[in-house]
C-alpha cells in the first residue's frame, strides 16, 4: 500500500476566463471546485494510476471548516480511500485562474492555518497506525505555522517503506537524515532550502550532492516545463520532457509526477523508470483542466 500524509490541503476553485487582465474585473466562463494541495492532488492521482482497486493507497490529512463536508463528499464520491484529523482551523481555500487565450494559469494560495497540538498528536498517531506496512509512503505539502520542523521527520520513524519526500526548506533539511529513498523539490524550492543559486550546472550538480550528503538517496529537481535534472545511484541524469502542443493548466504536475513516481515504485520498478513514469503522470496533467484526475474533470463538466 501507498500512503499519502501531508498538512496542507486546499479546497480549491479553478477558474477560466477568456482574458485574463490584472487590475480590472475578471468575468470567469467556466468554475470549477475540487479537493486539491499537493497531498489532495497526490492522493487522486495514485487513485487514478492504480484504477481505484481497493487497498492499494491511502491519504491521511488534515481537515476543518466548510471544505470539510466538501472534500469529503468529493473524496467519498471518488472513491479515494482516506482518513482525515479534524482541525479546529478551516481548512484553506486557493484559486487557479486560467487565461484561455494565453494558457496562463496564475496561482492565489492561501497558507494554511495553525494546527493545535492535540490535532498533530492526533495526526502523528494515525500515522504510526497506517504506515507500518506501507510499501511506499509520500510526505507532501509545507507545514502550517506554528508546526516544528521536524514532524516529518518523525513520521519517518514509524515508516518501513520507501520513503518519497516532496517538501522544501527546513522541513526538508530536518527529515533527511532518515536517508527517504528520494526527495523531489523543484528548482525554486531547491534554491530557497539551500539558500543556493542555480544558474548553471556546477551549481545544480552542488546542491544536489548536497542533499544527498545530508541523507537523500536519491534526487529528482523539477523545472517547470524545462528538463529534470536527478541524481541516482551517484549517476547525474537529465530527463526531456517531451513537448505538449496543447497544454491546458500547469498546476498539479509536480504532484502528479510524485504520484508516478511513488505507483512505480510501489510496483517494484527502480527509481530511474520510476522517474519517467512520474514524468509521463505529469505530461497528461497537462492536458486537464482539474489537477491530477481526468475522470474528476469529466464528471465536473458534465454537471453543468
């Protein structure tokens, strides 16, 4: 089984208008919701890749507020098995606005809200539960405000499985001395943990052999449409991805190649192939208007 933790949720609204312009009244022609946050979009993703057959994954977050009954209605309707921490906090809310004519997606991200104490207990205990037998466990999503940096850290200590980190900053650096079997930040993310510049590739092949020092066994950077840069078995790689004419929303690849990465792996493919099946995860998530399920698009736009 995969298991899928993270903090971070969102309930998210994607939006597309025909034009989009900064400053001046946005009229949307179509409005989407959907659960999302990287370990939503995570979560749906692997749903997808392994067909909804039972027992193959499961997402543990948290939850709160008027997205509850939402997510969990949406998630319910998926069939997406999970298992939610109920927080005092409401659970976030972010927008995608989508420009149809320039196929520019801009980002509005909310943070998400303090977690209590009594609710990371919660969490961190539900977590020992369901991952002592994992195959494969991902950790995703940034840490609210308020949350030691070394959670993620510490869940890793009650996970037997191979381990996928996509984190950044301090969270990241504290968690990889539990050697994950690869840790998948992008470029930016990447550069704001080490406080390292990337312009060119010393300075890239640098800061990856620095977080392998520190413990990950592997390294995958991600760059936006540019190629991947990685680092297995001590051998540097680039991976091209292959050009997309057609591309609709950007937002939820990065998710979605951490859920290609994390299925092959979890069907027992090395971390090479593994990488460019998550590539390929990520390719058709390109394609779709809501991240990271194809069926959830379908079953969207044929409500309205």
């Amino acid at each position: 089984m995969i298991i899928v933790a993270g903090l971070s949720p969102a309930w998210q609204q994607v939006l597309v208008v025909d034009a989009f312009q900064p400053g001046a009244v946005n009229r949307a022609s179509e409005a989407y919701w959907c659960g999302s946050g990287k370990v939503l979009n995570v979560a749906v993703a692997l749903h997808h890749l392994s067909g909804g057959a039972a027992g193959q994954t499961l997402t543990l977050s948290t939850l709160g507020g008027p997205a509850y009954d939402a997510i969990e209605n949406e998630f319910s309707a998926m069939g997406v098995p999970r298992r939610w921490v109920r927080t005092q906090s409401p659970t976030r809310v972010c927008t995608t606005v989508v420009d149809r004519a320039t196929r520019v997606a801009t980002e509005l991200v909310e943070n998400a809200s303090p977690i209590t104490d009594a609710e990371l207990s919660e969490f961190e205990s539900a977590f020992a539960e369901v991952a002592a037998d994992a195959t494969v466990v991902v950790l995703t999503g940034s840490l609210p405000s308020g949350v030691p940096p070394d959670f993620f850290r510490r869940l890793l200590a009650s996970a037997r499985g191979q381990a996928v980190l996509d984190l950044r900053g301090p969270e990241l650096l504290a968690a990889l001395d539990a050697r994950p079997l690869l840790v998948k930040p992008n470029r930016e993310e990447l550069s704001h943990t080490l406080g390292a510049s990337l312009h060119n590739d010393d300075q890239f092949h640098l800061a990856i052999a620095e977080l392998q020092r520190r413990g990950a066994q592997a390294v995958v950077v991600t760059s936006g449409k540019n190629e991947v840069r990685a680092n297995v078995d001590g051998q540097p790689l680039r991976f091209t991805p292959r050009p997309v004419k057609d591309a609709v929303n950007p937002i939820g690849c990065g998710d979605c190649l951490t859920a290609g990465i994390a299925w092959a792996l979890h069907q027992g493919k090395d971390v090479t192939t593994a990488v460019k099946q998550g590539m390929k995860c990520a390719r058709d998530n390109l394609l779709t208007l809501i991240p990271s399920d194809f069926n959830r698009e379908r079953e969207f736009r044929n409500r309205r």
